[in-house]
C-alpha cells in the first residue's frame, strides 16, 4: 500500500514541479484570428513601412518646395514642375510638399500659387505610421483584441505563439460522466471537467480523457497515453493513501513520485511526479482540494512558463466569522467579499458540504499561513479576488434567513449589474451580522410575543441604529410531508428541524409552547438542515415524515403542505444603506411586476405588503428575547 | 450628395442606438463546455439533490442511535440492528447513525459497540450538497470555469445563454484584405477584423464580410443582406460626408438614418441607422475613430443588451504632456499609464500618425468633456484602464531617446512580468520628464562640450536629484544612405534630420560645428523625424539622400553605413528607483546574456560598458548647456 512521502511546503511544492516544466518553451505559429488571447513566442516586426512610400494628405499638387519660396498674393508664382495628385496618391521622389487645391490655379496644365509651401507639407512620409522592421509587439505578449489591428495593418500574418497541452484522465468506479443521472453512491466527473475549461480559457490545449476506473492495469494504459500525448498529465482522484488509491504507484513504477502530499488545506493528498522527464500531477478527489491544487500549484507553474491566467486584485476585508485552523498547513477559505459603505467584508463559504457551491458563490479567497492559528471575526484579512474588483463592488451581501424568492431576486437584479451573495445563516444570525454592519441586508421573519415581526428584535439587538424593513412577502409556512401531516402528527413521526437562530425554528418552538409540546418527545428535533429546500428533500428522501418549511419548497418537490402560519418576511437594511445605488436596485427588483410574478409561480406568498418598507422606531420598552 | 445630419452628443447617440436594440432577448441553448463566456438567460437549478439519498460519511456500520444511547467502555452494547456500509455507500431509512469500522468489535454478523452514537453522526444527509430545484446560477450570470463543476455535478446539460450576431462589412476601393502586400495608395483592412475580435471575445457571434468596392449598389446589396442575415450590422467607413461616402444614401434609402455625426472626436463621422427594426452602424474609416466608436457606442449597447465585457478600473494620474483641445466634443486620448513610486503617471499617446501603435502601446484612456478645454501637463486627471489594474502596475514608463535596443529589453522584461511602454521624445524631451518624476527610466546620449555623456545634463537640469546612469552600450552613430555618402557629402544631397532636443540632432550639430558647416546650407535640414529607423526608411524610400542614425537602424533596411561617432546610451533613472521591482528586472534585463547577443546580432553597439551603472554626482561648476 502507497504512503505519504514527508509531506512538503506549498514553495517546495511549486519548485518541485518548477523543474519538471520544460525548459525550451513549445510555440505554434497561429493566423491572427486565432492569436487573441496567446502570448507571443518572440518579438512581432512591421513587415513593411506604412505608408511604404511618401504619400498626399490632400487633394492637390505634389511641389518642389525651393520652387514656391517667392510666391506671395503681390506675386503669383507659376510653378515649372508640379503633379495633379489626390488623398494617398504617391507623392514622387523629386516633390518634397503638396498644396492643396483650392490654393491652386489651374490652366490646363499650369498650376500657378499665391503662397510659399513648407518643405513636406501635407505629406505622409514613408515609415510615418511604422518603419519596416520596427516592434510591432515584445516576446511575451498577451494578444489583447486592439493589437489585431495593427498586426493586420503592418502585414503580419501567422504568428508565432507559446503552446502547451494538458492532458486530464479522471478515475475512479464511482465516477461517471456528467450529463447522466448518477445512482446513488455514484458522484458525476467534475474536477478534470472544469479544470479543463479552465485551462481552455487560459488558451492551453487540454485532452480530457474518458473516465478510467479504479484498476491499476487500467490507470497504468491510461497514463503511459496521458504522458505520451501531452506537456503534463493531471490524473483525478486516487492520490490519497487509500486501498484504492493507485496513482502513486502506478506513476512510482512508470516513472518517479517526487512530492506525495503538500501542507495545504484543502488539497493535501496531492502528487507531483515526473514519467519520461514530463510533469505528472495526481489531483485530489474533493472539488475544493481539486480548486486549490489547480490554483495553487498548476497554474502558477504555467504561468513561470510564460502563460498569462488573468490577474485580480487583493483587498483588505473585516471578517464576518470566525475561522478555526489547525497549526501546520497553509489553509485556504473561499470567500464572498462585498463592500459595504467604503468598507469591505469577507463571509467564508462553507468548507464542507455544498463545496461546488462555495465555487460559485464564492468572489475571493484567504490565504492562513502554515502558522497561523484562525481568524476571529471582525479580523482584518487580505482576500484574494478571483473577479475584477469592479465586478466584487457589485456584490451585495445577503445574510440572514434564506427564502427561495431571494434566488429569484439575484437572478432579477444581475440584470441591472447587482451580484447577490446570499448567505444563510438564519434570522437570529443576519440580525447579529447586520449589528456588525458586515452586510448589505439582513432577511428575517422572527415573531415576538406580542405577535408583530422583526421590530421588537431589531429594537433589543439594535437600538443604536436607524434601520428600515423591506417586506419580501408574507409567506405561509406550514407542514411538509409526503401525506399531509400537521402538527397534531409531530409526536408521531420523524420530524426534521431547522438549525437554532432561524426564524423557521423560533415558529416552531412558539408553536410547540403554544401546544404544550415538550421538544424532548419529538424524534428528529435535534436533527437540522439549514434551508427550506433541504427539508423538504429530507422528507422527500424519507430520512424524515415531516418538517416545517414554506409552501414554494414543499411545492418545489411535489410535496404536501400543510399551512401553520403566515409570517412577514422582510429585509433589514441600515438606512444610510438607501443612498446605495445596489440596495435601491434591489428594492426595485422586489417591487418590480416580474418579482410579483415570481412569488405567484412559486405559491404561497401574499404580496399586499411586497415593496413596502417600514421605519424601525427606535426602541421602546423592550419585549422578551426568549420566547 | 449626403450632408450630416445635425451633429448629436455621445449620451444621445448611446440613448438612440439603446431604442434599436432587441426588446426581447434572443437565447440558444448551449453544451456546458461551451458555456464559459456566455451570460445565463434563465435562472438554473439543480436537476437532482447532491446527495439524492443519506450516504455514509465513513466505513463502518449504519445504526439506529437510539440502539447505542446506553453504549459506553464498561457496558458494550451488541447492537439489534446494524448494516456493513462503505463510505459513499446507501444508508437506508431506517438508520440514522454510522458508527467508524475501528470501533466496532465484529464477530460474524454481530456489532458491538463500546460508545454511543449521536444521531445523523457520518451521515451525508440527502440534498447536503444542494437540493433539487435549488438554484446554481442566476440569470444574467457570466459563467466563469468554476461554475462548470457545479452545473456538471448538480445534472445541468444544455444551458440556456444571451445570443447576439453582428455582421461586419469593410469598403473601400482602396482597401484590401490582410494577408496581401499593400501597393502604394492601398491600405489594408483592420477596423473590422479587430473590432470582429473584440466581439468574439465578448462571444457575440461575427460575420465578417468580404471588402466590398466604392460602388452604390453593390454597397446597397450588401448591406440588404448584412441586416437580414445579422441582429445588428456594422458597415466600416464610407460613414464622412464625402463624394464616395455611400453609406449613409444607402441606409436612408433601405430605412432611415437616425443619427449622423456624434459629438466626440476621434469618432464624430459616424452614422446610427435603422433598417427593417435593426440597429445599422456606419463605423469611420480612422483606426482610432472606429476604436472609439466601438468603445464608446457600440460595446456599451451590447452591456445593456446584457452581454459583459471586462471591466477594468479608472485610476487618478499626473498628465505628462499637455493634451491641446477644441470646446465642442467629447474627446478621447489613449494614454500609457504607469505607477512612480505610488503616484500614477499618464503619458498621452500620439493622437495622429501611427494610430494603430497607439492601440497596441495604451493601457487606458482619458476622456475630456465637451465643455472642457484640454488638460495642462502635471494635472490630475481620471484615466479609464483598459487592462487590470495588476497588468497597469507592471509598466515601466521609459520616456526619452529611442534605440531599437529598447524594443528588445521590451521584450526581455516582458517575459519577467514588466510591461515597457516606451515614448519617443528625444534625450531632452526625457531628461525633462525625468525632473518632472514621470518616468521611471529616460534614455539619453547627450554629448557635453567635455566630450563626456549625459552627466553635465543632468547636473544642470537636475541639480537636486539623485540619480544614477545604467549604461545600454556604447553605440555607433553615422550616416546612413544607399551610396555610402559621409559626413563631407552633407551639403550636396538632401538630408533627413531628427527632431529637435534628440541626442541625434545634438551630435550632429555638435559635428556641424567642428566642420564648420552652416545648417542652412543643407537641403532638408528641417525635414525632421522622431526615429533611427524613420530616417533609415526616408533614405531607402528615396524621400532624402542621407541622413544620420544608429548602425542598427541601417542594417535593418540593408543600407549603407559610414560612422561618425561611437555615443554612451545610458538611461538616467532616480536613485530611490533602484528599490523598485521592475526596476530592478530592467537592470538584470542589460546585464543578461540574452540582451549582449541581440546587440551582437543587430551591430554597431560596443558592449564593454553595456550594464555598467554609475552615479551621477551633485553639480560641479555648470557647462554651456548649448553646444
């Protein structure tokens, strides 16, 4: 069975790989409608002058200045050598300036002027635009669209651009390919698929191989290819220690394991080996694993290589939650970074479940170093960007309690260059975000005792600010089930609950104390999801009989409903925040006729109150924080 | 013969051509690998929950927790009900623990256990990862390639992006196609080949039409079926007010012309039509008019259509040069940015000559309000980047004499992440920059009455600074001509100088002197140009008989050479600059190996001093600035 080698640092890493790279660079020679995005192999030259010879600027006659000195509106002067010439014509050798026509006239043949010429007047001289030979462009250029002009115009035709080919061969049993519909157990190839179009936009050539499965005859056939057929071959999955775990064998055998296991977070199990001189990598199975090694280790070395990935600036960001970390490895966190009134905040995506998610959903990323021991929240941190700083200022942070209709909100104002970043951390958890001013709006539906929404909680938690309340909808929460429980039936069955701190559980427990239902009786009480959806999968997936959740979930999966209560859902934004150009597109978007239809679609939403935004007075007496 | 219509302001143009643009957006539905670069038209949702059912998270054995609740070291519990599992394996309803394989004692079927197990403990739970219906992507997203794993694992096939196909039709009878060696009056067609480049990086389909001749109808078939075959078509020049400027006649003739004349410049000829409800564009002819009206115009129609292209950021410069400009229009000049020692420096670029060098040289732009009057040099202005602001970052401004040398280092460094933008203003025009603290490197080869270099300048003229010299080489100067003509033929044959305030100028008037000619005796003497190699092609192109350049410039074009004095080409950079990373990497640039052999190759350059670098010290008594 395969060990880990000592496992090394991410610089030894990158070194170890640095010298498996080839050291004479590979080029193609592309026409130029293929060149953008390429990087030139050597210098690009003007095939020729432009113009190639001395041209008119004007319609009129080519002269010989020394003949024109003495003509003044006294003394007309009556030219002994001129040439009728037009706008580009060739200005011949023995004229060294053109006059133009309505200065001239004309006799037949004779041109007579009342003004001197100045030498090379009105003339383009030859090489004016570009000499023959001169740079159009530098070696280790990134073609950009702008430069195809000058390229065609200076007759430049192939040009000779930096190659590099990549081959991808995914293993493993389990794996399948996407576009099928997996059985369970089964998980849909996705790491070499998007690490190959990642590749691809960097305008590297990539093989991506079908699916081998986990057999070492087989994975040895797959790679003695892979290594034949490409500049580096990235071999998915199996780069751990396990039984099944191949890759390090099989490129042990066919060639040298150099690096078996890489003191990074996620993305440890990965290998660095070289078969016949090339560069092999073993990547690890887990997508976020499979991300950083990409980014991390692969990319940087085709960028020593002289490939040019697109760059995104770093920032600084106050942290929105803690972030734990082990001493010995350098960790890192994918973020959503978003700014908030010149100020900008970091939320960490999830590390664990949902991970593919975290890849979109996420704008950035921190780097911890190998000895650093965590982040608290409200810390400083540097973020990484992986967008244009122009595209995160268009991040608008959502934290709080997640309703379907908020997706539909992200979709409506992306139109209007508005990026939502939602996160769900519960109603309880966007108040405490929002007291921290570390997000844009805080969605909550949290009933107090004397039976109103989200006031009563704003003026206990918040009392020092002035805050409004946009209301999404009122929207129905209810029972879901596959047969139409209510909650006369929650003793009965397996219920499935959400996490403390939503607004969905605080219903419930209000219910519950309403009913005289002790949690202590209800199988599953401990068991919670974190979203509406998820709920209804559980029930859907029988790992439950019922949950509580809103209509358009339980709708969204041909699920019954049962009504419990109808609550105001409403964001809780500062109200300096109203001057922010994304949070007036978004309470466009909530009152625009197409969200009203969005919440009909999905069902059980009443709009009356949908756009209405209410002051939060500051606080009166205060209501009990504990139902 | 068509005369403008009223000339209309840029907001005006943008809000007419925003009125013929498709109301309805036109979509296709494309396979995932092709989707990065497109933009969403519908919000997408996962297909299936991730996992569809609870998986173990662990080998070992699925449980129900309440068997295990009495378990502890001193009383194992033999479990009822246990099932064997794998990680990834089925978990079925009626567990709702797994318990990790090392601590469970096994003897044939029975499981004992010495530890309770909490309830869901290394469970995967259904729709963990995400939930069926869940959405991944919004619409009106930019699918980058990590989105792919997402859309991959979560069952997306085909996806539905923003579709947009704009036709191109070049004219001119004097135009050609790239790829053919221009005649003299020919030029060859680049405004729609880079703005059909552009396009496509933005994926807007092209359809990029042969040239079509300086012919009414044939103009008018094309453009029939342009706009049937497109959703909008861009017609390149032929859009001014001239004889042979069809455009306009023939769009008003098919439908109408809406706009004919925007206020901006470069860019005002151009023409916004519409025919049979879709948007006509008449693009002009000039490389930086059609550069601008594609900026300005065009891309910002297909941005509210719901395409994105990049986004860069504008920045806050100093102005090196003073900007000239008439009240009236919205004018646009290209700009080299670079950052000094934390200040941002913009260099404007030639807005006449050589314009498609300007596009290839400029990472940004500055734009001026119609009612503004041009900027004066050292002025702060806004200039919009067209690269990210890390690519702006890595310029180094070298401002001053040019040699083809400095091409070369452009093309070293490139390759070590340093961007040279180079600006011909002669040894003068770069020393004075240099005191202005707007470049980071000037090259210069001014000779003192002491016969020494460049030292005595910048005393004078720099008193205050400190300062260092980095030796390029000591290169040959002489006269360049077909016949071998020398310094003593000066008076006989026409002459092609170099612009005042160039080292090459000085030098030769320095000889001048010593010879006792009279300038004004020399035919062409005030024929000047800016470069070593222009003077070399105004003597192969028969423009003038001599002329004086480097060696290089003349063996570039196969001329004959006859020196006249070897110079110290050395560039004056500030002292505190030598902290500076791209500094540094131009310094290791001269000294490498790479750099001896291109000056080897190209000759003329004596490299004994080449790298050497040598302080310049605090003003002594003042030599005659005037030779």
């Amino acid at each position: 069975m395969t060990r880990y080698l000592q496992v090394v640092s991410l610089a030894e890493a990158r070194r170890v790989l640095a010298t498996l790279m080839p050291a004479t660079k590979k080029t193609e020679v592309v026409p130029l409608e293929e060149a953008v995005g390429r990087v030139t192999a050597e210098p690009i030259m003007a095939a020729y002058s432009v113009p190639q010879i001395h041209l008119s600027a004007m319609d009129g006659i080519a002269v010989r200045s020394a003949d024109t000195v003495k003509a003044s509106e006294q003394h007309p002067v009556t030219l002994p050598d001129a040439l009728r010439v037009n706008t580009g014509n060739v200005v011949p050798p023995r004229y060294d300036a053109v006059i133009m026509i309505e200065d001239v006239w004309i006799e037949g043949e004779t041109y007579t002027i009342r003004k001197a010429a100045a030498p090379w007047q009105h003339i383009r001289p030859a090489g004016e635009e570009i000499s023959e030979t001169e740079m159009i462009l530098p070696a280790a250029h990134l073609i950009v669209p702008t430069d195809l002009g000058a390229l065609a115009g200076y007759g430049v035709t192939g040009i000779e651009v930096l190659e590099f080919q990549i081959g991808l061969i995914p293993t493993g049993s389990e794996v399948i390919e996407h576009g099928q519909r997996p059985k369970p157990g089964q998980v849909v190839e996705s790491n070499c698929f998007f690490a190959a179009a990642w590749l691809r936009s960097m305008e590297v050539s990539t093989h991506l191989y079908p699916i081998t499965i986990d057999d070492q005859d087989l994975i040895r056939e797959a790679i003695v290819r892979g290594v034949g057929e490409n500049d580096l071959l990235i071999i998915s999955a199996g780069s751990s220690a396990g039984t099944k775990d191949f890759t390090a064998e099989v490129i042990g055998d066919l060639g040298e394991v150099l690096v078996h296991g890489v003191a990074i977070k996620p993305g440890k199990p990965v290998i660095i080996g070289s078969i016949q001189g090339k560069p092999v990598i073993g990547l690890p199975g887990y997508p976020l694993s499979a991300l950083t090694v990409m980014r991390e280790l692969v990319i940087p070395a085709l960028q020593d290589y002289g490939l040019q990935p697109p760059e995104y600036p770093a920032i600084q960001a106050s942290l929105t939650r803690t972030v734990q970390k082990e001493v010995g490895s350098d960790e890192f966190v994918l973020v959503s970074a978003g700014e908030i009134d010149g100020r900008w905040v970091a939320v960490p995506q999830s590390r664990g479940a949902g991970v593919q998610m975290s890849m979109v959903r996420s704008n950035g990323y921190l780097q911890l170093a190998a000895d650093q021991e965590g982040i608290m929240a409200g810390d400083e941190v540097r973020v990484q960007l992986t967008v244009s700083e122009a595209l995160a200022e268009r991040a608008l942070l959502i934290i709080g309690s997640h309703d379907p209709a908020i997706d539909h909100l992200a979709s409506l104002v992306s139109g209007e260059g508005v990026i939502i970043h939602s996160t769900h951390v519960g109603s309880m958890g966007g108040l405490l975000t929002l007291r921290q001013h570390q997000c844009h709006a805080a969605p909550m539906h949290l009933l107090a005792p004397d039976g109103t929404y989200n006031i009563p909680y704003l003026q206990q938690y918040l009392p020092e600010d002035d805050l409004v309340l946009l209301c999404v909808a009122e929207r129905e929460q209810g029972f879901v089930s596959t047969t139409g429980l209510s909650i006369e039936d929650i003793g009965k069955y397996t219920f499935v609950n959400r996490q403390q701190g939503s607004g969905t559980r605080m219903l419930l427990d209000h219910y519950l104390h309403e009913h005289q239902i002790d949690p202590a009786t209800i199988r599953g009480y401990d068991h919670e999801v974190t979203t509406h959806l998820a709920v209804a999968v559980a029930v859907r997936s029988g790992e439950a009989d019922l949950g509580l959740c809103v209509y358009s979930a339980a709708a969204a999966l041909d699920l019954k409903f049962q009504p419990l209560a109808t609550e105001r859902y409403e964001l809780a934004i500062e109200k300096r925040m109203l001057d922010d150009p994304r949070v007036q597109t978004l309470i466009r978007a909530v009152r625009s006729p197409a969200f009203l239809s969005v919440l009909t679609r999905m069902g059980g939403y009443r709009t009356a109150e949908t756009g209405v935004l209410r002051e939060v007075p500051r606080p009166q007496p205060l209501p009990d924080p504990r139902i």
